[in-house]
C-alpha cells in the first residue's frame, strides 16, 4: 500500500517529490529552536531567582543568624 503513488522506493530521490514534511524550513526551524531555548532558559533563570529571593526572606532573620552561630 503507498499514500505517495510510489511500489518502490528504488527510484532517484531527486525525481521523488518531498520525502519529508516542510522540506525547505530546515534553517528556519532551527532558528525558532535555538530562540524558544534561550527564550525558556531565561525564562527559568528569573523564576528560579524569585523563588530563592522569596525562600532567602523567608522567617526571622536574627533568629536564624544566632541558631547559625549557635552552632
């Protein structure tokens, strides 16, 4: 069974229509790739900075610097 119209494969690919989908977006494709992961990194790098500020004013500061030096 072939969806293409094609039994055999053993053909010049350079007379075969598109193998694969969106043939030709390969260059534009990476770009948005490398762009969503800068994009997420930052994105995570400030989330994960406002939870650690969040978690470093968390409680009682004096009291936790004299259990600090307590021990």
């Amino acid at each position: 069974m072939s969806t293409i119209g094609y039994e055999n494969w053993a053909v010049d690919l350079a007379d075969v229509a598109a193998v694969y989908p969106f043939q030709g977006w390969e260059i534009p494709m990476t770009i948005v790739g490398v762009i969503f992961w800068l994009a997420w990194h930052r994105i995570q790098f400030v989330r994960e900075g406002e939870h650690l500020e969040k978690a470093r004013r968390m409680g009682e500061a004096e009291k936790i610097r004299q259990t600090i030096d307590r021990y």
